[in-house]
C-alpha cells in the first residue's frame, strides 16, 4: 500500500474507471457471473431490436431490473473517495460504465457515462429528453409528454453503437492519464475495457481494485488491490 500511496502522491494526471463491481455494496448486483443480474433476468429486454417490437414487454423489464432495483440505492464508500479525491485535486475524471448515477450522487462532477444513463429518457418521435423525475414511469409505456411518443431510458442498449461525444472524452481523458485507478470491472466489455490499455501503451500506471482477478490484472495491472 505504500508504494500504491506513492505512486497516488507522483502522478501528475490521475483517473478512474469503474465497472459494476463499485456498485455492488449500494444493493446494485453485477450484470454477469454468479449472482449477476443475467442469471435471473433475460438480457434480451434491453436489446434495441426487441425494444423497438416489443416496447411493453421490455418496459415491464426495464423497471424490475433497474428502476426498482436503483430506487434505494446510495452511494458507497468507495464512490465518496473519489469523489473526495476530485474535490482535493488529485483526480481528474472517471469514466463509468456504471448508469447507476452514484457517482454525481456522492458530489463527483467530471463523470463520462460511456453506457448512458438511468437518469434521463429520450423520446423516440420527437427526439426530446427528459429527467425521470418528469414522466410517469407507471404507465405501461412511458409516453413524451409533449408528443405522447414512446420513451427509451438513456443508455445504451444491446445492438446500439457508444454515443460519439462520450467516447471521445472519455478516449482524450484515458490518453492523458499517467495513472489509472481501475475499479470493479472484470475487463471483458468492448469498447470500454479498452481503456486501461491505452493509458498502459502510453506509459502510464494502473492500479486494480477488484474482489477477483480480472482480465486486467496479469496483463497490464501495475498494483493489484483485493479484499
């Protein structure tokens, strides 16, 4: 840990990224492996092309799996450290693949969401977004208030490209991070876990915190950090 707090002291660009493994202690179970919310849900529900032929089956879902789900759920420890550690100046951004929102919850403003978000929902007619706070989730197909078109919650979808904005920040933000602090993912999701290895090819360090070894860990890890 010592040499880990040392290397925390040198670095001059330091960054997060965090999968669903931070989230786990705030009631938000992981999406894979034992336990994971796949082993009791269908992912098909989030699948852009079922969305699209079958929006109220997928609604229906949508709800159980995530709003219910998030609806108690605070941040954690872990999320207020780095939170802290952007408001003393030592971190300079996360990118999350978390849509969670537990991060700005616990006061962290630099958050690159590069798998969107629980916390808005866009209509598909109109194009206009909305907070949740601000349509009816009990309808059986949450509907625009301004055009009564249908509303998909804003993140991304199985079948549906990362939005262009976000990638690029959170690409620029990885490429000039001379330390990475990766937190709670298992490495194997495309595009995001390539990340870590851009920051590794230009000559940064990372340091893991994970509960198991991850596809990172013998590969580019620098300091790997359990409990």
């Amino acid at each position: 840990m010592e040499k880990v707090l040392d290397l925390i002291k040198q670095a001059k660009f330091i960054t997060a990224f965090t999968g669903a493994g931070i989230s786990v202690e705030s009631g938000i179970p992981c999406f894979r492996g034992k336990g994971g919310l796949w082993e009791k849900y269908d992912p098909k529900y989030i699948e852009i092309d079922f969305f699209n032929s079958h929006p109220k089956e997928s609604w229906a879902e949508i709800k159980k799996i995530f709003y219910s789900m998030t609806a108690q759920s605070k941040p954690n420890k872990a999320h207020e450290v780095l939170s802290k550690m952007e408001r003393v100046g030592l971190l300079k951004g996360i990118v999350t693949q978390n849509i969670d929102n537990l991060h700005q919850e616990a006061g962290s403003k630099i958050v690159y969401e590069f798998h969107g978000t629980l916390s808005y929902l866009t209509c598909l007619v109109c194009g206009k977004r909305y907070k949740v706070s601000e349509v009816n989730l009990k309808e059986d197909l949450p509907s625009c208030p301004a055009c009564k078109g249908l509303l998909k919650p804003d993140f991304v979808f199985y079948g549906e490209g990362i939005p262009p904005a976000v990638y690029q920040d959170s690409v620029t933000l990885a490429q000039q991070s001379d330390l990475m602090i990766v937190i709670g993912t298992s490495g194997e999701v495309m595009p995001a876990c390539a990340l870590p290895h851009l920051v590794k090819q230009n000559g940064g360090k990372i340091i893991e915190v994970n509960t198991l070894p991850s596809a990172y860990t013998h590969t580019i890890t620098d300091f790997f950090c359990y409990n």
